[in-house]
C-alpha cells in the first residue's frame, strides 16, 4: 500500500543474503530512512531482533510509527513507543481509516525529517571515519543544516546528540580553514609589503564598482561573477576597510535577485557575524549590520512564501520576524537609521504571511507618507485582494506595473508578481 503511493519501503528480509554480515546493513537503513514504521504483533513485541532495531530507532530520535496489527502486551514495549499515538489496522479496524491515518503520520513534517535522515547519515558516515574534518559540511549544506537544527517538528522526532556534534564540528571546522587562508595571506602580505596590500584592496574595490555597474545595465550574471572573485580576495586580505561589507552586501542582494534566497541568507550572516563586535555607535558598522539584517529578513520571508507546508512557512517567518526585531533595535539606537529602507515594508510584508491584512493595511498607508518605493503599491495590491476589495487591489497594481514601465524595471518584478499570485491563491481559499 505505501508503495502505490511513491513512498519508498525497506524492510530487513530484503536485500540480505545467506552469510552477510546483516546488523551494519539494518543500521544503515534506520539512519536513512525518514520514518521508521514498527508493525507490532505478537512475535514482533517478544522478538529479541526487533527490539535491538527499535533500539536503534530510538537511539537515532527517528520518528517511530507503531502499527498495532495485534493486541500486544504494551509492558514489552520501549517507553518510547509506549507512549506515542498508535494506529490500529487490527481485524476488526477499518483499513481505509487506518490507512489515512497511516499516510498523515509519515507525512508530517516530512521536509525536516528527510533532512533528518540526510545529515544523520552524513554524520554516521563522519563518526566511522574517525571524524575527519574533510567530510564535514560546508558552505550552504552548512547553512542549511544550522537552520534545519533550529526548526522544530511537531511530532516526537528531534535532532540526535550525534546531529548537534556533527553540525557544530562542520562549523568549527570552517572557522579553522578561514584561519587557516587568513594566516596563509598574512604571510603573503609580510612577503608582498605594503604596495601588494594596496594592489588587493584597489582590485576589490574596482570589482565591487564594475558589478554596480553590471547590475545597472541588467547583466546580473557577470556582476556575481565579479563579485565572487572579489569575495576570494576578500578571503586572504585581513580588513579592507568597508570594501569587503560592500562586496557580501552586494553579493546578497545579487542573489536576492536571483531568486537564490539560501545563499543570500549565508552572505548577509557573514555580514551580520562579522560585524557582531561593532561598536554600539559606530554607524558604518552598525548601518551595515541593520541592512543585513533587513535583507536577511526579506530572503525568509521569500523563502516562506515557496513552502507548501504550513509550519515550514510560521518557521521562515518567524526567522524573519527576528531579524526584523533586530535591524529595529539597531535603527533605534544608531543615526545610520535615517538612511534606511523603510522597516515598515518587511513588517507589511510579515503581516501578510501571517494572514493579519489590517495590520498590514495600517502599516502600507503610514509606510506610502514617508516613501515612495514601488513595492508599496504591490504589497498593498495583494493586501486589498485578500480584504476582499477587488478594485483597490487592481488600481494599486496597475500603479505597480504603470512604475515599473515608466522606469528601469525592479529586477525582482518577475518574483514580486509570483509572491502576489502565491499569497492572493492561499488567501482565497
């Protein structure tokens, strides 16, 4: 029945073969497999087999399904399965009913736990190689993995001790190769002097100014290709100055505009990590720190809108909800907030997603007396279509796509237009 549905199935009487050694190949299937589905009958419960999977399952925090097929004495049982909700497909049970009930348990949360079980393997596969730091996560598979620790399922599921030590040992271990190209280029310098210094800052500087320009004219692609060579100099030269923030930023907000919202996310935290030992009043840093922040909030919030699953969304926006409540504080206490991106677009924007269209009304007409950014008028577009008033919403969006022919075109236009379709669809059901 799982099958016929495109769930994939293992079960410890296939694929074992006379004389394998059969327990490694168990364990490598239980750290795979996204749901562990413990059939409990008579045999099942008392065998010594079962139980030492079970074991493993537990061990590995894995979502475990108990599918009562037969009343069993529950003192037999683990705990740990005791106590979960069980699903009966006993005779006397309706296996229609069952089944459902069945399909919803394995697919609750199914995105977090097939990650789940995606880094547990990774990180069995680390731990039996004595924890060599090259098989480590790295660069977005590690950003990935910190916010995938920081979500929590509804179910029993949760991140295994073997999980946390895995994600914090990947990340100690990036610290240590940035030292490590650090020390390399504080070597190079002392043999290059002082004019080599220079030659590197000058030659990020011009690779920063060439991608403003590449952005101006539309070609986004060559701007990140220079952007990205300027992010490797900024690698194996200690602080330029404010150059290197302004090649992160502007590397974020290229992705950004390429709809590559993870690795905008890892840009603007480098920007926001960085800058963490910023003096309270030192407004270059601080302005940065507060743009990274707001533009992080934004790569959630568009993240949010391209899940399907509800408590995937209430995470990316809460995530943007923080990073929000951060560049305001920033803001508050530092002159660098006068320059800023009106914040009262990323609160409409949040509003939105969280379904609370007055609040996101009042925010929009006190946000459109202080400026006149175009995203105003789409954002209040789809604020009056999910309020149910069809004719504001069509003027604020003809006056919408009227600045963006009148112009040089946003170049998010096309993922503006998908973000008002993808909330105006999930607000009219």
């Amino acid at each position: 029945m799982l099958e016929s549905v495109g769930l994939r199935v293992w079960v410890d009487v296939e694929g074992l073969y006379g004389g394998e050694e059969f327990w490694p190949e168990v364990c490598k299937a239980i750290d795979a497999a996204t749901v562990v589905l413990f059939v409990m009958t008579r045999d099942s419960v008392s065998s010594p087999f079962c139980r030492r999977e079970l074991e493993r399952a537990i061990a590995a925090e894995k979502r475990i399904v108990p599918l009562c097929r037969e009343q069993v004495d529950v003192d037999l049982l683990p705990t740990e399965v005791g106590r979960r909700q069980w699903i009966f497909l006993r005779d006397e049970d309706d296996a229609s009913v069952s089944a459902d009930a069945l399909l919803r348990a394995i697919r609750a949360d199914w995105v977090w736990l097939r990650q789940h079980a995606r880094l547990l393997v990774r990180a069995e596969e680390w731990k039996s190689s004595a924890r060599d730091r090259s098989l480590t996560l790295r660069g977005r598979e590690l950003s990935e993995a910190e916010e995938w620790l920081d979500r929590k399922p509804s179910g029993e599921a949760r991140p295994s001790t073997l999980h946390h030590d895995f994600i914090r040992a990947s990340r100690n271990a990036q610290r240590v190769r940035i030292l490590q190209v650090s020390a390399g280029a504080v070597i190079a310098l002392m043999m290059i002097g002082i004019g080599g210094w220079f030659a590197f800052t000058r030659e990020i500087e011009s690779l920063n100014n060439l991608s403003l320009d590449d952005l101006n004219k539309g070609y986004v692609d060559q701007a990140m290709a220079r952007l990205g060579r300027a992010e490797k100099l900024c690698f194996v030269v200690p602080r330029s100055g404010d150059r290197c923030n302004d090649v992160a930023m502007n590397l974020g907000r290229t992705y950004l505009d390429k709809a590559q919202y993870a690795e905008a996310l890892v840009r603007f935290t480098r920007i926001i990590e960085v800058s963490d030992t910023a003096g309270e009043h030192d407004a270059i840093d601080q302005g940065f720190r507060a743009a990274a922040f707001q533009n992080r909030a934004y790569a959630h919030i568009m993240l949010a809108e391209s899940r399907t699953d509800q408590a995937q969304r209430t995470g990316d926006y809460d995530l943007a909800q923080s990073d929000l409540d951060a560049a305001t504080r920033i803001y508050e206490v530092s002159p660098a907030g006068a320059a800023a991106k009106p914040l009262g677009l990323t609160r409409a924007r949040i509003d939105i997603g969280r379904e609370r269209y007055r609040e996101a009304l009042t925010e929009l007409e006190n946000t459109a007396k202080v400026s006149k950014a175009p995203d105003i008028d789409l954002l209040l577009s789809v604020t009056y279509r999910c309020l149910g008033d069809g004719v504001k919403s069509l003027e604020s969006f003809n006056k919408y796509v009227g600045r963006q022919l009148d112009q040089d075109r946003d170049p998010r236009l096309i993922q503006n237009q998908a973000y008002y379709q993808g909330v105006a669809q999930r607000c009219s059901k």
